[in-house]
C-alpha cells in the first residue's frame, strides 16, 4: 500500500477511538517508522492491541499530560495513561530543550504504555546534535541470572550520537540473547530456536519454540546481560515511580489493567567539553574502527544504526506490503 | 601482611617516587581496596607498572588538576596526566557534589590514566544515597564486530544505586566475554581456554591462551558488546577529549608516551522524581526478583555487587597475603 495512504487509514482508526487529530498524526507516523525500518512487530501488527485496549479504557485516548519541572535540566512527566508514542514524544522533546539549554536534560516518564522503537526517541535527540540515553522497562520475559522464572522485560539499552555524517550512530540493542519475535517466528513456522537462549517452564535450557514462549529467555552474557536488564528496571521503573519488578502487564495478553510503564530519556550536548572539534573527533574514530582488517564474511564494518538505515534508505522507496490478517484487522477497527 | 602496614608501605613507595602525601594516601588505599574485593588484577600486581611509569615520567607524580565548572551541574578535569586514582578521586567527588546540588552532575576527566576498579568511584556516589554510572577507556583488547584486530578496550560499564540496605548495587562489567586476566591465568597454567572468547593473531578462533593473547578477545553477545564498549569508547574518549579509536597506551607494554585516558562519571540523585519512596520501591524490586524461583545450582540470586561485598567482609578480617614476587619488587621500588 502506498505509505500516505497506509498512513491516513491508521491515523482515521486512531481518531475512531477517540484520539485527537494531533495524537493520532504522532502514532500513525511512529507506526509507518516501525515498518520503514524493518522492524514490523513493533509496526502495524500492534494496531489492534494498542486500539484494544484505548476500547477497554486501559490505555487513555485523551491524556491530560503533565510535566513537572524540576530544574533547568530535569522534568517528571505523568502521561496519565497515555499511549507511549504520545508520552514519549513529549518527553523526548523535553529533554532536548534541557541538554539545549544547561548541558544535560533528564526527564523521567510515569504512567506510560509500550512506546515503539526506543530509536526513534534518540533519533530526534541526534538530528538536534546531540547524545542520548533512552531507557524503558517492559513486560515479563527474561529470567535473572539465577532465576527459572521471567521477571524482567528484555529491556532496551539506547545510546544515540551524531556522527559528523548523516547517518546516527543508535545502538538499540535488548539485553536478552534473541528478540521475542525471532521466538514466535520460530513457532509459527514450526522451527527449532538456537540451544541456549531459552528455558522452559521447568528451567530447562530448550530449542522447542513452543515451550520457550511459555517460559523464559535468557539475558546476554549471563550475570552482565541480567545485570543490565535489572539496571534499566531501576532506571526506568523504580526511579520515575512506575510498574517494576515484573509488575508491568503485557500488552497482548493481560488486560486486567493499564500498564504503568516507565520511560527515562538522558540527553548531553557532546560540544560541552571540546566544542566542535567533538565532531570531528567522532568521525576520526568511526573511521580507525572501518578501516580495520576484517574477519571472515565481512565486507564491511558497520557502527550501530548504519544497517537500520540502510533497510530504510531502500523501504522508503517502496509500498509497504501489508499482510492480509493485519488488512482485515485494520478494516473492522475502521468499522467501529 | 597486616593491612596497615602493607598500606604504610606501598604509601612511602608513591612518596618515594615524588608524590604528595595526600595523593599517596589515595593511590594506598585503592590499591589495599583492590585486594580486598578480591581484584588483585587491579592492587599490588600494578604497583611497579605505576611506579615505571612516573620514573619515565609517563605518569605525572605532581599534577596540578585543573576543575572548570561548566554549569551548576557539569565539570571539565584536567588531569594533568596524573595517576588515575587521584585524578577520578577528585572528579567523583565533583559529580557528588553536582547532583546534591542539583540533582544531575556530570563530570569529563581528560588526560588521566589507569584508574582501577570502577566500582571504587560508584560505591563513593552510592554512599552519598545517589545513582552514578562511571565509564573509562581502556588500551586496545576487544574486535569490534567485523574486525579481526583489537581496537576497544575491554571497557567496563559500571552503574550504581543505594539499595536502602548496607549493600550497594553495583554493575560492574567489562564488555569482554571473559577477563584479560582470566587468559593471562590460563596462559601462565598451560590451560586452555573457553572456545568463543578470543580469536588469534590471523583472526581465528583460539582456545590456546598464548595465541589468544597475541591476538584479540571478543566482545558479549557479538555486535551489542562490540556496541556496547563502542559507545564506551566516544563516553569516555571523545567526549571528553581524550585517547579513543584504539590510541589509549597499554600501561604495561607501551612506555612510547602517557596514556591520555579518559573517565567520565555521571551521576542522578534517585530521589529526584518520588522522594524517599525511591528507597521503599528500590528494596521492594530486590526482595520480588530475590525470592523467585532458582534455577538449578543456585542457592540464592545475588544483585551486581552483593558478591564482591561477602568477599569484602571475609577479607577485611584476615592479613593480605603478598606473593614474593611483589614483595621484591616492593623491596626494589622502595630502594630507589
């Protein structure tokens, strides 16, 4: 489908349930990003889930969010249970006015819900030339080093900085070994996941897909991998005052309640100790790393983001395809 | 040795070799610390290289360390070329005071050396109930994904937070697979080491401890590890204006100039956003992840830090045992 249109149909179904015309522009455009990029289950495969819950009241369509400014440098957002596209947009925003302004900005997001890709929050914070952390827990899916049972999410670490070039450098990486949805691609095509990436209900390493869904995924590197998965719970659950400690409710499955979800984004202006020749400096180390000798079966050595912008670089020019399950969802949310 | 005494004694070797009293004492009592946590990588294995180093003049005995405040929550330290322990000494104690101030503190340290353990400047910040993280460069060790030649240092990432017990959680973690020191061990004992951790000169897998240290360690979790002490490598180099790319000096094998190392410390008062809840939530998150269930082999689940802390405890009782090899060298250095 073509993207303009693609992207006026969703943005109508998020006006249906009942976001305003601004909102819905924010959500629609994050959406066709997450396609663009290549990274579809965060893209429109979430529609339905995230309407689902505007209709059971557990994510609010008309948030009155309020930022609380703390000092010069740092803001405490209540989004008021707004979608996280929306929350984080504003947050994000705020901190780039903060680091603009003193140096550093730090704002902290509470009662939030799941926010899309963390990379196109640090994106904005890079195209305004400057460094960015940005944190958010999630539900339920790894275990702790030394536990049989998930408690953390796989809880993003997204570190961002200009490159002197056009394309940023945004390392967006999960703590857990595999991605989930490598796990439930796995299981709908009946395949075999790596030894050593999962467990099953039991606590039983398992290369049965089906039974690493109803268990757990491991962490990176054991108690390291595990370790950063806790810190970002504490940054982004405990310290802004959201859901922590495997309280936060996946989106897909548990509507019992809103998620209380937890965003912290950190921004620094890299010119704050060496002015422009940050720049400079910047492109002198991508290119001692590029021109390295490399190792078997690469060409080419790539800074985190480069393949990310390379798959959008070529999706820009293109329809986007559309699964036929998702057209009929997106139909019957429009009927509404 | 007795702790005092050995202290006394490594204290009159750094005055021997031109340092101030005050700076001695500093540098004294985190090598004494680096023994007790059980990182004798870190203590009195290091004291001749130190002591080389400033009587090749590589290391500056007598720095004058310049502060420029930037804004009411950043600093810019110039070490001077000074011994890491002092220069990091000095610059967490800046990011305290920042952040007591106001709320945020964020401070770049620029031509420094080795520092030791991280974990030594974190549990400082995390004393003074604050969240810090620390980050410093270190000489090449680790392929970048794609490279066969090492170019980032084993770069830790350190990150603290007060727990509302006596025990800090502190993450402190090399981006490696496995410690230098591990392979160094594995070399002296005719071992061979873990397939997957370190490649040879040729850019080969290697479990031949002599071949892996010609040649490369390689990071966690492939492209995220790399990722990881990449953006280790701009925090602590780049941004601050120090050695990066590859350019940090091995402290022990290279004498051609000083390191030109980098360090910066940031650091977040976790009260900033909900108060003293923070203290309530924090041991709330600890006991829910403490009390799941363990997998097989484990007795308890530990958070970043605990560990170190029982070894602390166990250690501070009993007399530091001091190979004779560094006790000659002691004797030599302290002859001089």
């Amino acid at each position: 489908m073509k993207r303009n249109a693609l992207k006026l149909n969703i943005k109508k179904i998020f006006i249906k349930h009942k976001m305003s015309d601004k909102h819905a522009e924010i959500c629609s455009d994050y959406l066709i990003k997450s396609e663009l990029v290549g990274a579809s289950s965060h893209g429109l495969a979430r529609l339905k889930m995230y309407c689902d819950r505007m209709k059971k009241k557990l994510i609010n369509p008309k948030p009155k969010i309020r930022i609380k400014k703390i000092s010069g440098s740092i803001s405490y957002i209540d989004a008021n249970n707004s979608i996280g596209f929306v929350a984080a947009d504003i947050g994000i925003k705020k901190a780039i006015e903060h680091a603009k302004k003193t140096g550093i900005g730090l704002v902290g997001i509470k009662r939030s819900n799941h926010y899309g890709l963390s990379s196109f929050y640090a994106e904005q914070a890079v195209k305004k030339e400057l460094m960015v952390w940005c944190f958010t827990n999630a539900p339920p899916a790894l275990a702790p080093y030394g536990a049989k049972k998930a408690l953390f999410g796989t809880n993003p670490i997204c570190f961002g900085t200009p490159t002197g070039n056009k394309t940023p450098f945004i390392l967006d990486m999960s703590t857990s070994i595999i991605n989930r949805g490598k796990i439930r691609r796995a299981q709908k095509l009946g395949l075999k996941i790596p030894y050593g990436v999962a467990m099953d209900k039991s606590g039983k390493i398992t290369t049965n897909a089906n039974k690493a869904i109803l268990g757990t995924q491991l962490p990176i590197a054991d108690f390291k991998g595990s370790g950063l998965a806790w810190m970002i719970d504490i940054l982004s659950g405990v310290l802004t005052g959201s859901s922590h400690g495997g309280k936060t409710r996946d989106p897909f499955d548990d509507f019992s309640g809103p998620q209380n979800m937890g965003h912290l984004f950190l921004t620094i202006n890299p010119k704050i100790f060496i002015g422009k020749n940050y720049l400079k400096e910047i492109k002198k180390n991508i290119k001692l790393v590029k021109k390295l000798p490399k190792a078997k079966g690469f060409k080419d050595i790539l800074y985190p983001g480069e393949r990310k912008n390379l798959i959008y670089k070529k999706n820009i020019k293109r329809d986007i395809a559309v699964p036929s399950k998702i057209l009929q969802e997106m139909k019957e949310l429009n009927a509404i």
